[in-house]
C-alpha cells in the first residue's frame, strides 16, 4: 500500500490532500495511505482505531464543506480503490469506492447500453464514495431524488475495522429500533420535529427507515464506504434541455406554471440575478439581454411525438408570460444539452476560480455559501429574506439552485477578513431564516467542517448529543 508519513513531506509532496473545493486552510495529517485492496482499508483502520487516530476519508475532494480536509491524524484517499463489475441482476452494478461518477458513466454506456446512474452532483470527477457519503444531489434529483434513492446495498468498514455489509430491505429500524447481528441495538435519537425533504444536515433519521440510510449521508463519521451496488435506470428516448433568460416576475410565473404542468421535467434550476453580470464580467461571455434571470429545465422525452407535444406546450407557456423564443437556449441533441451543462457549471467554477486567487493572497479567505432549502412551495418567500440579507452586506455575490426543491445557492465572495466576517455572520442569518421556514441548514452537501456551527440552529442540544452518541456507539462496533 502507497504511504506517505510526517507533516512536512506530505505538505510538499502530496499539497492536494490537504484541500477541498472548499479553500478550507489548515489542513496537515501526519500519515496518508492509499490503499488498493479491502484488507488494507481494514487493516489501517483497526491499526488507527487501536492508537486512538482520527482518520479523514478522502474521495475525490470535490466537497465544498471541507469534510475531506484532515486537521491532523491521518488520511485514507479512496483514489486507487477502482473497479466496476456487472451483477446477477442486469440493472445493478458494483463500484469501488474511488471510481468516479463520469467513469461510472462511461461503464454504463458501454457495458450497459440504454441504462444510467440517474445522481448527477454536477461535478463529474466526484467519488462514488463520496457522493455516498454525503448522499450528493444535484439539478437532476428534482425528478430522481438524491443518492440514497439508488443504492441497493453497501460494503462499510467501520472505524474499528469490521467488515459489514448492509443491504436495502434487510434491516428496518421498528419504532427507533434495531436488533442487529453485528451492530447490536441501536436506538435512534428521538427529534423533536421531522427533518425536511431535502436535507444533508445531521444523521438521517426518519421512523420506520432503512439501517442502509444510516450510512448514506453520514459523511464518513460511521465508517468508510468501501463498495456500493447503484441501481441504474432506462434512458428515456431523449432529454430536452432549455435555457430561459428572462426577468424575475417570469422567473417565479414560469417557475409555477412548469411545476404545475404535466410536462415530465427532470429539473428545475435557477440562476438569480446579479449572477449573469458576474459572469459577463469574470468570464467575458455575453447573454440575451432581455433578462437577469435564468430558468434551466430538461424534460424527459418518451418517444419522438411526445417531442412535438412539450415543445408546443413549452412554447404556449413562454407566450403567455411574453417571453420571446430568441430568449430561450435549448434543444435535445448531445451538443447542446453539453453547452447548457457547460454554461450552468460555469458559475461555481468561476466563483471556485476566484475564491482560489483571492484566498492566495490571504490564506484565511475561503467560499462563504450557504446551502439551504425551504418546501418548494416556500421558496419566493424565503428568496426575498435571503436578498434583503445578502444586498445588506455590499460583498459581490451570486445565487444559484435547485428552484423546483426549494433549495439555493448563495455563494458570497469575499476580500479581505472584513467581509469575510460579515459574509459569515450572513450564511449565518440566512440559514436561520430557513429554519423559521421549516428548512435545512444543508440540503445536499453536507456539515463538513466548514457548517457544523450551523447544525444547533436545526437541532436541540441534546437532539445532537444523541447523534453523537449513535457515532460513537456504531464506532466501536
Ligand atoms: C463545481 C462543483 C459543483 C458541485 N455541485 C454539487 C451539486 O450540485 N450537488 C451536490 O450534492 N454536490 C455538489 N458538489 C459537491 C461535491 O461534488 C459533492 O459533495 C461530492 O459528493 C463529493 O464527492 P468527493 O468524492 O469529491 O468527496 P470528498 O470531497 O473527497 O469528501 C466529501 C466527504 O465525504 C467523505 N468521504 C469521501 N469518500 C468517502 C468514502 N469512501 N467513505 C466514507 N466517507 C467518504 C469525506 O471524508 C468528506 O467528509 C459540487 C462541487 C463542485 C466543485
């Protein structure tokens, strides 16, 4: 097994293990290991669990929470742990924990024609063990919901060492119970109130749930993730996918109309205005001027003439609230469903580009984002909280998301540390603002290290002394 030791050679030698997509700083371990083969994982967990060593698992270090940044101990990457098998059952695979979303795609294409792995977290290099661990969505989980959705069954070497295998269906928790051969009882902690839909903040927990749930989402603290079956899905005959610029009044009619529709709509994201004009201004690309307000959906499409139907609805709805076609980017070949995927990744990649110039002069500044979500249903209210707030600080800022799930981005860019403390203090009231609505801290990326803070403005004290003890209960085990 490749191993690197001291703080000072890993520092210099291996730079990329001690970062995120975060810009989180800080990060050191004394021991990285990268192991190839099952009994590596457990045998350098155990050897850890026995000297009291805190491990950070590292998958592909896409997260934008800093949960894959070690502060001290050691660090286990899952980047040589490859492989991707068929199953007795033609619509299941198996995957390795380092293999990646866009190698996973290739597999399918080519071993599994007419079949896919429907979690798609935008960024393509991300870890299947990762995405796992931090049960990643993305725009695509309006229709096929978040990573938990597609996982059948799942290989964990908890931080002890023991090898466990838990598979969907086998194991049900029966009023916040379990009796299980390896794990023992395990009592769920009791919450006051039941978590939102979509939410990645805090242990999942929800009455009557599968024990494989447990370990989705729990970013690593149960154990690491060493194998996963993904159950795939058919390929519908095409997917159309639209860009419309228009203003925010359109934004929020269309955004109810298509809702209400009957159309088959795989996503319903938004880009907020100032968001165009950053990009124009850091990016140097131009966009129909006629409006500020972007809305991204892609549309399932069944047959050839189920096209006709929904471009003519789609059309229809687009007269009704004045919006010319000339505003509108779309269409269903590989090319331009890839410009518009293009376009939408642009925005965190450039914000990510500067955040990354910015933090090389000042070694403090990281991505100030929240990652809240309210009920659909919920999200103009909540939009507007959020703007009051993020105008109020005067720090240059975009605003993206996953509209049709009531889930937004805001990413704040800071300077200097003066605006990096009122951007915080801002991620802060906002997300507060979603709890009074009934939301989520982090709807799909997780605590990390960077929103733990934000966890007791979700939960009681002792609602997260009791996900604690569960941690530690399932660690020993
Ligand atoms: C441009 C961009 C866009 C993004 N868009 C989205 C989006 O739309 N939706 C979304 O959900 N996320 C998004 N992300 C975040 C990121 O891609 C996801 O969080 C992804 O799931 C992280 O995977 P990773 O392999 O990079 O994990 P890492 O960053 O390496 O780790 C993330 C966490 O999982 C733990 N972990 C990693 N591997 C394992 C394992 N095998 N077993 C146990 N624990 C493990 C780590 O310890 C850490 O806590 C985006 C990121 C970028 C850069």
């Amino acid at each position: 097994m490749k191993l690197a030791r001291g703080t000072k050679f890993i520092e210099e030698e291996h730079p990329q293990l001690l970062r995120d997509e975060s810009s989180l700083s800080g990060g050191n371990c004394q021991v990285a290991v990268w192991p190839e083969k099952a009994h590596e994982v457990t045998e350098f967990l155990k050897e850890c669990f026995e000297d009291s060593v805190n491990i950070t698992v590292s998958g592909a270090r896409t997260g934008i929470t800093g949960g894959a940044v070690p502060m001290g101990g050691a660090i286990l990457s899952t980047e040589l742990l490859k492989g991707i098998t068929s199953t007795a059952d033609q619509n299941i695979i198996r995957v390795l924990a380092g293999e990646s979303l866009e190698s996973i795609t290739n597999y399918c294409n080519k071993e599994k024609p007419g079949l896919f792995y429907p979690p798609d977290p935008t960024e393509t290099t991300a870890s299947i063990g990762g995405t796992i661990a931090t049960d990643a969505s993305g725009a695509a989980s309006y229709k096929f919901g978040s990573t938990r959705n597609w996982i059948d069954r799942l290989r964990i070497i908890l931080p002890s060492g023991t090898d466990l295998t838990v598979k969907r269906g086998e194991h049900r928790f029966r009023k916040g119970k379990l009796n299980h051969p390896v794990l023992g009882t395990i009592n769920l902690p009791q919450l006051d109130k039941s978590q939102p839909i979509k939410n990645a903040a805090g242990l999942y927990i929800t009455p009557g749930m599968d024990l494989i749930d447990l370990f989705i989402g729990s970013e690593g603290k149960l154990g690491l993730v060493l194998e996963a079956d993904l159950l795939l899905a058919r390929k519908p005959y095409a997917v159309a996918s639209f860009a419309v610029f228009c203003s925010e009044d359109q934004f929020w009619d269309l955004r109810k109309d298509l809702m209400n529709s009957n159309l088959p709509l795989r996503e319903m994201e938004v880009i907020a205005d100032p968001s165009l004009t950053f990009l124009t201004e850091n990016t140097g690309k131009t966009f129909p001027e006629e409006g500020d307000w972007v809305l991204f959906t892609s549309i399932d499409i069944a047959s050839e003439d189920e096209l006709d139907v929904i471009l003519e609805t789609l059309e229809m709805l687009l007269e009704e609230l004045n919006i010319s076609p000339d505003n509108t980017w779309g269409g269903f070949d590989d090319m331009e469903v890839k410009r518009l995927k293009e376009f939408r990744h642009l925005l965190p990649e450039t914000v990510n580009r500067i955040i990354s110039g910015h933090a090389l002069k000042n070694n403090k500044i990281h991505k100030i984002s929240t990652d809240t979500a309210v009920h659909p249903e919920k999200l103009q209210k909540y939009y507007f909280k959020m703007k009051s707030i993020l105008e109020s600080t005067k720090i240059e800022h975009v605003v993206f998301g996953h509209s049709g799930q009531g889930h937004l981005h805001a990413n704040l860019i800071p300077k200097n540390d003066f605006e990096l403390e009122k951007a915080e203090l801002a991620v802060e009231l906002i997300a507060k603002e979603a709890v009074k609505l009934g939301g989520t801290v982090s709807a799909e990326h997780g605590t990390g290290k960077l929103k733990i803070p934000l966890l007791k403005l979700m939960y009681s004290a002792k609602e997260l002394s009791d996900m604690e003890l569960l941690v530690e209960r399932i660690c020993v085990s």
